[in-house]
C-alpha cells in the first residue's frame, strides 16, 4: 500500500476532511451522544463533551501516521460537521482496508453516507492501492447494507455471531470491492 494519510477531499455536496479539537461540540451534540446513532455500534454513546475531546485529541495525534485515515463529513453548503468516516482496521499483510462510518440521525436516507463512502473507494484504490475495501454491519441495521450496495460492495454473507456491538454479541453482513471489479465498473 501507499499510505498518504487522511487526506482533504470534496463531493458535489460534501467535504471530508481531518477532524480538528475545536469540532468536540459539534460531535458530541450531532451524533457521538445520540444512542439511537450508536445502537449499532461498537462503541457507546458519549456521556460528555470530554469523553468526545480525549477521542479526538487522539485522532489529532494519530494523524502523523500515513496509515491512519479518519474523515469528518462535512456538509460543503453549511459547513455543518455532521459525522465520520474511516478506515477502522488497514491489513497491510493482504492490502485491505475495513471502512466505518456514522452520522447523525438529522442526515440519514439522504446518500450522504453514499456520497462520502464512494470517494473514498475511489481514493483507496486509486491513491493508497489497496486491492480490497469491505464493510460489514448488523443485519437489523438495514440502511448501512444499502449504503454498501449503492457503493457497488458485493454482499459475501452473514457471520454468524461474529461481532459486538451496543445489542450485544450480534452478526455481521459482510461486503467487500476488489480493485478488479472497481477498475470493471468504471
């Protein structure tokens, strides 16, 4: 892989960019304490604005690193912080890259996510390249599989109890784009 580091980019209505101590509030307020946002989750709801500003003066710090990539959508009309997106787990050994996501409730069914995620695939294959980029989600959470389709991710199947997350031991959709295909569908 040729790691290059979270990187500025734009949509037609979105900028993704590194997040910065100063978005704590908008974080915490938009989504990171909102429980209905993380249900499916991994991680818990923020119970204050401190717990937001220790996660992001670690993500601020892991910047240096050219393998760590975490985004902040960004509406590009408002300039309305309204959520992330990330490489959650980079496999260097098998050139993948695990993508994550998450925003707030007042934004969803909108094809943010869509619009956030396609570039993204883009600028992995093309600018890190990586030869696989998946996702996965909770089957109960029907609107990230849909995210993932529109994405052009092909669904590989169900794991059976293999993940965790604020409903407890659960299963996981599993999706995935090779740089064939994505090379194919261009």
């Amino acid at each position: 892989m040729n790691h290059v580091g979270t990187v500025k980019m734009e949509t037609e209505r979105l900028v993704l960019r590194r997040f910065v101590e100063d978005d704590a509030d908008l974080m915490f307020s938009n989504w990171a304490s909102d429980e209905k946002v993380t249900e499916y989750l991994r991680w818990q709801a923020h119970s204050s604005v401190d717990v937001t500003k220790n996660i992001l003066n670690d993500w601020v710090k892991l910047y240096e690193n050219k393998n760590f990539y975490q985004w902040a959508i960004v509406i590009k009309e408002t300039g309305q912080l309204i959520g992330t997106i990330s490489a959650v787990e980079v496999k260097e050994e098998l050139n993948i890259v695990h993508v994550g996501y998450c925003i707030g409730r007042n934004w969803w069914s909108k094809g943010i996510v869509t619009e956030a995620f396609s570039i993204l695939i883009s600028f992995f294959f093309n600018k890190v390249a990586v030869n696989r980029i998946e996702s996965q989600h909770d089957p109960l959470n029907i609107g990230s599989g849909r995210v993932m389709v529109k994405c052009g991710l092909q669904y590989e199947g169900r794991l059976r109890q293999a993940d965790i997350s604020n409903k407890g031991i659960v299963d996981a959709d599993m999706y995935s784009i090779l740089h064939s295909e994505y090379k194919l569908q261009k």
